[in-house]
C-alpha cells in the first residue's frame, strides 16, 4: 500500500496492486487485507483531520461492507475522509474502487485522539 495523497486536511487517497500474496482459497482477495488496507487510509485521514493538533490516533471501532470482490491484479485505490472530529473522537469513512470503477468495501470507524508530547 502506497499514500498518494494527503494534501488536503482530513482527506488520504492510498493505492495498491492486488497480487498473489493477497488471495484466499476462493482465489479473490482477502477481506482482512481489504479492511487493514480501509483502516490505514481512514487512520491517515484522522491524523490529518485533527488541524494543528499533533496527535496519535487508535481505531476504536469499525464496520465494514464488503461489495464485491477484488481480483488478481487489479489497482485498489481507497479514499477516506473525515466526516467530524471532536476533541476525543473523530469519525472517518472509506471506499476501495477497483481500476474499472467498481465499489467493492465500504467502511466507517471513529478514531481516539491522542494528544502528542512535543
């Protein structure tokens, strides 16, 4: 997994390429990976959600939906985005497309804010 983007406050893009390493016995790509792959993006995006608040963030909950499968060499590219960041919670949401478009995991998850030392 690669982070492409995290320019924009609350926002991380992460793309990856769906290789062998990542299969199941069904042959199509773990959903384990897929949701570790959902929480990384969605952990970027808290970090870069808390403003000028240096902070350390640990995932609390999450729910994830899986569409429909991703196959063998496809590019993954996963968007989260920060949809509320209180001052000990910030609630963050996901998407994996495929390189044809398709939607095939959703998530959502809050995240507990940390404070940094400096």
């Amino acid at each position: 997994m690669v982070c492409v983007d995290k320019s924009t406050p609350g926002t991380s893009v992460w793309t990856m390429r769906a290789d062998e390493r990542f299969l199941n016995p069904a042959g199509i790509i773990q959903g384990g990976f897929l949701a570790a792959m959902l929480d990384s993006a969605m952990g970027a995006s808290a970090v870069t959600g808390a403003g000028e608040r240096r902070v350390h963030v640990a995932n609390t909950e999450m729910k994830v939906s899986f569409l429909r499968p991703a196959e063998l060499d496809a590019t993954l590219t996963c968007t989260a985005r920060v949809l509320k960041t209180g001052s000990v919670i910030c609630f963050v949401e996901a998407r994996i497309l495929d390189d044809q478009d398709r939607l095939i995991a959703t998530a959502s998850s809050s995240y507990l804010l940390k404070d940094r030392p400096d």
